[in-house]
C-alpha cells in the first residue's frame, strides 16, 4: 500500500512531531554501570510467569537461570549479575502494577559467566530446533513492549505456513532511539539474526521495514545485506503505529488480518530490531537476555541517551547517569503513546524496557463530552470507532462496547492523541477490558465452584 511521495503505509494514524526524537538520536550507545542491587521480576513476558529455582543466600553466576518458564508460553528469567541472591520479594510491576515476585541480587567482585555459555557456535551446523531450543533457554522475548515469548512466534503450529519474515525498523513511538541507534551500530548482528530467523522458519524471503526518517540506517542495513535478492529493505512513511504488526504488514505486504488474529494469519511472523539482535546473541554466542538497550531521554533530563543496561537495574542508576531536572514531575515506562505512567520516580526495568521519558511540566487536563467530530475515527488505524467505544465503556455498558469491537482495539493512542474533547479514550478502554477480564474470572471461578459441588454429591451418594 504506497503513502505519501510513494512511501509504504497504512489508512489511519497520527504524526506525532520527530523533534522529540532528536533529543537521543544522536547519542551513540553507551554501558550503563552495573548496580550494586538487581531486581529481577519473574513476570517479565506476555503469558504464564516464571517459577525461581532459587533461594536467599543462592550463589549466582551471570546468566544462570533463576526462574524457570511454567508453560509453553513463558519465558526463562536469568541472573543479570554474578552475585548473592539477598531475597525472593515482593515489587510492584512496571506497567501492570500487580505485586510481582521478584528475586533481589546483591553485585559480587566479579562478572563472569555462569558455566556453558558466551561460547561461540557454527549457525551453519544448527538445526531449526536448535536455534528455537537456544532461543528458549535464553529467554528471549519481544523487545518493542509487547513482551511475546519469541520461541512461540518461532513454532508455527501445525496447519499454519509462514512465508514473510518481516523485521520492525519503524521505531515509530515517539523520543525511543534504541532501535535507530543499533541499527546503526549493530547493522552486522542484526542482519545475521534475521537471517538466522529465516533459518529458524524456513522462509526465503524477509523484508525490513525502516521509516523514512531514518534513511542513515536504511542505507547501512542496505549495505549490510549486501545485495541478498532475499532480503529487502523497504522505506516507510512516518507516521504512527507504523511498527504495529497489522499495520507494518499491510503496508509492506498488502496483507490483511482480523485484529484480534496474531500475523501467522497473514504468513507472516514479525520481530522488532532488539529482539533479533538478541536472538543473534543467544544463538551465536548463548547468551541469554539479560541487558537490553534503553533511551532515557524527555525533557525532564539533562542529558539523553542510550544504554545498555542489565535487566533489573533501578531507575534511579539510570536517572543518575543522565540527570534530572527539577521540576521533572512525569515519569513513563516506555513511549508516550504507548508508555505506563508510573506513580513514582522508583522501580526497575524489566526484559520489555526499551524506554524512560521523564517529563516536565505534566498537566493534567479536564476531558469533556464527545462532540462528534469524527477526528478519532479517522486516526483509527483499525477502522474502529473510538467515539462510540469511549462512551459505552465510560458508561460501563460492556455489550454496548462489546458490539462495537471492544476487543480489537490494540489501545495504540491515536484516538485520545487527536480528540478535541481531550477524553481518555484510551484508558476507558483499558478499563473496560479488565473489568471485563475480572467478569469471566469469576464467572470461570462459580462455575468450577458448582462443578465441584456436583462432584463430591455424586461421590457421596
């Protein structure tokens, strides 16, 4: 689907202004200090938690499994430093809120690897189970928020073909540079990690897909293909959610999906810039996700920039490296559209932290009623009406919201982004699909409740 000047897009969303990505982008990545004290969440991808495999006054070595995934999809969650394991915890989790056991590791004298791994391996001599078998033990999970574990997304199941691989350059959240700032200077690791997904799936195609304000890295993931007639990289219009699944697969393949159908639909498995440079490190080098690269960045600090930084490490070591304003009074896990405010300038980053944004000068704004306007409706990229969405589920009237498509809404913020009105369209959605989610709970929870009572009935007759 061609966009403005040619470019591939999609109907719908929103342009949020690039300038608030110069803050960072030109901040060449950096590593973070390592802390003193880690906090490793075991809830740390979409799915089943993990289990911790070890107690208080544990020796660890950097990269040891700590907690153990518990289902097909969950993830392994490793030691992020070598160290004491001072207390298995209780914090509260980044984005969901829900109190999260959390296993806290005190630094020891020494960084060195736990046994068995950053041992170089021939990707040649690997098997497709191989590379799924090597990914899965490394804990790799979607790194553009979502949190996916990526093993799944990696074993198609039966009936279902994937043809397209397709790798998210777009970074169209606004102020993130992670991406753009390894795919500038992890242009050769993140090539061979595609190519090492195409031989995870078996597919002779893969597309990249980079927004067009980032022509410097299209230009080196170019030239870093080297001309391989199986790998293309594609220029997209800037515009937002352009790195959404559905979107970045309409506009690069023509393909459509139901929203509430994963990409397999389409023949597609999607995966974000650093998840395939992790899925390279895991791979070539087994090493498991234990850092990723996060921007710190916003008007709220003094200095932006990009670091590598071990999963655990407490915001404050971040906030100190960069500084903080004053009158710093924001601060969001992840993008603005996207992102989780969070309550207080505290917590620890997790697998799916590819961001900081600290802002200054927050207001917080009277929403009014719904004029119609129909702006909403336009920047919807799923087609949807926000409008209607928005006062039905305000009004708590679950099937009114329900027959309007409650559950395709991918909560991506372009309704509340344009709305005249300034309603939190967004978050009357988000509170309207947990409510709904806490409904079927119970109802799920009563009717085991009568099963059980009909069983031991039965059983005493």
């Amino acid at each position: 689907m061609a966009g403005f000047g040619g470019l591939k897009s999609f109907r719908g969303g929103v342009h949020p202004s690039d300038d608030w990505k110069s803050l960072a982008k030109d901040k060449a990545i950096t590593s973070a200090p390592l802390p003193e004290t880690v906090y490793v969440l075991t809830a740390q991808n979409i799915g089943a938690p993990s289990k911790p495999i070890v107690a208080k006054g544990d020796k660890v070595k950097k990269g040891q499994k700590i907690a153990e995934a518990t289902g097909f999809i969950s993830a392994h969650v490793h030691a992020p430093v070598s160290g004491e394991v001072k207390e298995i915890t209780f914090r509260p989790h980044p984005v969901t809120g829900a109190s999260t056991p959390t296993i806290v590791i005190q630094r020891g004298d020494d960084d060195d690897w736990a046994p068995g791994l950053n041992k170089e391996t021939d990707i040649n001599a690997l098997s497709q189970e191989d590379i799924r078998n090597l990914i899965k033990e490394a804990g790799i999970v979607g790194l553009g928020g979502a949190a996916f574990p990526s093993h799944v997304k990696l074993s198609p199941p039966p009936g279902k073909t994937v043809d397209t691989v397709i790798l998210n350059g777009a970074e169209c959240e606004p102020y993130l540079t992670c991406d753009y700032r390894q795919m500038l200077e992890r242009t050769g690791e993140i090539v061979e990690g595609l190519r090492i997904i195409m031989k995870c799936l078996g597919v002779s195609i893969a597309y990249v897909g980079i927004e067009a304000n980032k022509a410097d890295a299209y230009d080196k993931i170019k030239s870093a293909a080297g001309g391989d007639p199986s790998i293309k990289i594609v220029l997209l219009e800037v515009k937002y959610p352009q790195g959404a699944e559905h979107q970045l697969i309409k506009a690069i393949t023509g393909r459509e999906f139901k929203p509430t159908q994963l990409p397999l639909e389409a023949g597609c498995v999607v995966h974000n810039i650093s998840t395939t440079y992790a899925i390279y490190e895991a791979v070539k080098w087994k090493r498991p996700l234990i850092e990723r690269v996060v921007t710190v960045t916003g008007d709220g600090v003094e200095n932006p920039g990009n670091f590598v930084t071990r999963v655990g490490t407490p915001i404050e070591n971040l906030l100190s490296l960069t500084g903080i304003k004053k009158d710093a009074n924001k601060l969001i896990f992840g993008g603005p559209m996207m992102g989780i405010a969070q309550s207080a300038m505290g917590g620890n980053t997790v697998k799916g932290t590819g961001g900081i944004l600290v802002m200054r000068g927050a207001e917080t704004w009277e929403s009014h009623a719904c004029i119609r306007c129909g702006k909403c409706i336009e920047a919807c990229p799923y087609g949807l009406n926000p409008s209607y969405l928005s006062i039905f589920c305000e009004a708590e009237n679950f099937q009114g919201a329900m027959e309007y498509n409650l559950m395709e809404c991918k909560e991506c913020g372009c309704c509340t982004y344009v709305c005249t009105s300034r309603r939190p369209i967004v978050h009357l959605i988000k509170m309207a699909k947990y409510d709904l989610g806490r409904q079927k709970a119970r109802a799920q929870a009563k009717q085991k409740a009568e099963e059980a009572k009909k069983e031991v009935a039965t059983a005493s007759k």
